[in-house]
C-alpha cells in the first residue's frame, strides 16, 4: 500500500510516498480503507521530533493521527463492525499511521462515521472532537450557566469546542483575529476578543474555565480571567506530572514534568485555580456521543482546505501557517 513515512525526526524533506506492507491485523482489530485523513499540528510536531520525550515512536513510522474510511477486513474477536461498515477514528497514539492506503485499528477505537458528514468532514473531527470533549465534559465538568473562555476558536479544537460548550449550556468568550470574527459567532460564541486590537485579559473576567491552546503568554494571562475556583486547562502544554504518571512516562520524566510546570501550577494556586495539562486519548465510546451530537445537527464540523493524498506534505505546510481556518483533510479515495 502507498503510506506517507517519517525516516528522521526533523528533516528537512518531508515525509516520503513509499510502497510499504499492508498493516498486521490484531484479534480486536478491524482493517479501514482510509478514504479521508485529518491533518493535525500533532503530525507537524512529531515530524519535528517535538514529542519525541512523550511519544517514543520507533522509525520509520507512518504519519497521521484521525480517518475516516471503510472496513474491508474484522478480526477474530471484533463485535462492533464488520466489512462495508462507514467508520471513523483517531487511533490510538502507539498506532498511529493515517496518512496511508490501510490502517489496522483496536475496534475500541472506531465508531460508525455520522451518517450526515462527508468522508473528508467525519476525517477532520474525531482528534480534536475528543480533545473538546475530554477537556470539557470530562476534565472541566462544564454546567449550564457556567462561563468558559475558548483561545483561538477558528482553530480545530476551537471550532469543535465552541460549539460543544454552547450544547452543554454555558457563555462562550473566545479570542480570534478580525478576519475571523463571523465565523465564531456563526458557531455560538457569545463575546469574541479580537486578540490584535484588544487585551482578553482586560475585558474578561469572572470565568469558570479557560482552554489554552496557545503559547506560555496567554496561559499565564489566562489566570487573570478565572474567578477563584476556576480552572485553566491547556493542551499546548507545558505537560504536568499527572500526565505523565497517566502516560506510563519514567520517575525522571515525571519529575521533568512535574519541573516543566511547577511555576503555572504555582500561580495558580496563588489564583485560587487549578491547572492541569491534557493530552487527549483515542475512544471509540466518546466519539459516538460526538456521532450522535453530529446527526442531531448540534456540531457541525468546519472545513478550510481539502488537499489530494499525494500533496500531504503540502497539508501540512498549510496548517503550520497558524492560520487555518477549521480543519484540513487529505482526501485518499
Ligand atoms: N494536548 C492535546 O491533546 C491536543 C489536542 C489537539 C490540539 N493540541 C494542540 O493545540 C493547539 C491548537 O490545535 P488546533 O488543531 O486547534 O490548531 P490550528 O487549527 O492549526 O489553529 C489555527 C488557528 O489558531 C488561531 N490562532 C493563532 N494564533 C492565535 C492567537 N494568538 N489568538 C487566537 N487565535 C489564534 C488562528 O486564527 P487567526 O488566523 O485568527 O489567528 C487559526 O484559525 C496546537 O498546538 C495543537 O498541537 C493539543
């Protein structure tokens, strides 16, 4: 099969088109035909060799973090799917390799793909579907009448995670740039902060929670819009020590953890908040409730640019711009 492969971390090449063997298939696994791949600042930072600490891959590996696709083979114990079965997923993070002709995936993974969604729309949701999800049912617990601040909501956590805030019932303030102003309110934002003309952290405050998905600025400006209580989760890091005790890491990776994050949390305290890193995991069971948000027409996914398979090294160069608007896909069939 045709896959994009990594042979170095950090080179300047790209990833390489290669003829490589058709995935191994497990017991729990089933086989998808990738019809559509998701592409994700995730892909550009392994590349990179940024995350090499956090996820130790072995190379060369195959790129690609979210699909949508087609099952064209079960194995032995799988329940769920059988073959012609419309799937998607975000693998988990130790089998990655969507950026491929065929992905062999745990069935605990995959879930039917929202009937209502194109194969490039269901490709671009599942990574950051479960990144909102996890940050916002799971870790945050949001309530109705809560308010929660959402950085950078024309990106592809933003997007989804706007509009899953407004279903669970809470006021969304978001920051964006002007260009992008419509799209968030379109999506439910209620306040949005054009973070080139204004400050955030001088006009909001009183909030429940915040989600940073930007640098180490905003998230320690983030404290200021909390009210006591409040908490400030954020997915670009810096990764903390419960991560890491979560991610099987060493004693010593804990520790480095636990060093790389010691002066937010401390703030934090002084804020009366808590801080906490995420790292989202793949599951077939919350992405299902995403399905059904979906085909109820509660969230719909945004879509900036669709790229053929063969130009993925140019997906990626797109959304290391920043300045995506939504998500981009590689679209294989
Ligand atoms: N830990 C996890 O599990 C996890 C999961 C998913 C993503 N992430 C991380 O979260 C980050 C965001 O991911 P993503 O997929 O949403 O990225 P993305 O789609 O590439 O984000 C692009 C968007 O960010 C906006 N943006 C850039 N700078 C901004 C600023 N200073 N203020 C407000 N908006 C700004 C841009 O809008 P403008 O053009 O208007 O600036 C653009 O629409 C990445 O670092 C990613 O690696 C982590």
């Amino acid at each position: 099969m045709k896959a994009f492969i990594l042979d170095r971390y950090g080179s300047n090449d790209g990833l390489r088109l290669a003829e490589v063997p058709a995935p191994e298939l497990r017991p729990n696994d089933v086989l998808v035909e990738v019809h559509a791949a998701g592409v994700n600042p995730l892909d550009s930072k392994i590349r990179d060799g940024e995350f090499k600490l956090i996820l130790p891959y072995r190379l060369p590996l195959i790129l690609g973090n979210d699909v949508a696709g087609v099952v064209v083979a079960v194995g032995p114990n799988v329940r769920a799917f059988k073959p012609g079965d419309e799937v998607y997923a975000r693998p988990d993070k130790d089998r990655i390799g969507t950026f491929a002709e065929l992905i062999a995936i745990d069935e605990a993974d995959v879930t039917l793909k929202p009937k209502n969604l194109t194969m490039e729309e269901a490709a671009s949701v599942p990574l950051v579907g479960l990144t909102a999800w996890q940050a916002l049912v799971e870790r945050a617990e949001v309530k109705k009448g809560q308010k929660v601040l959402i950085h950078a909501g024309s990106g592809g956590v933003g997007t989804m995670a706007i509009q899953l805030t407004k279903h669970l019932g809470a006021e969304v303030a978001t920051t964006t740039s002007s260009t992008n102003i419509d799209l968030v309110k379109r999506l439910g934002a209620d306040t949005v902060v054009d973070y080139k003309k204004d400050r955030f952290e001088d006009v909001l405050h009183g909030y429940d929670v915040v989600l940073n998905s930007l640098g180490n600025d905003t998230l320690e400006k983030s404290l200021r819009v909390l009210a006591p209580g409040g908490k400030l989760i954020s997915i670009s890091g810096p990764p903390d020590a419960e991560f890491a005790k979560a991610n099987g890491s060493s004693w010593l990776l804990q520790l480095i953890m636990r060093f790389l994050s010691a002066r937010i949390s401390r703030k934090a305290r002084r804020h009366g908040v808590t801080y906490s890193f995420l790292f989202m995991r793949a599951s077939g069971e919350q992405l299902s409730k995403i399905t059904a948000l979906i085909e109820a027409g509660t969230i719909h996914p945004v879509i900036d640019r669709v790229f053929p398979f063969d130009a993925t090294n140019e997906a990626l160069a797109y959304i290391e711009t920043g300045r995506s608007k939504g998500k981009v896909v590689v679209k294989l069939k």
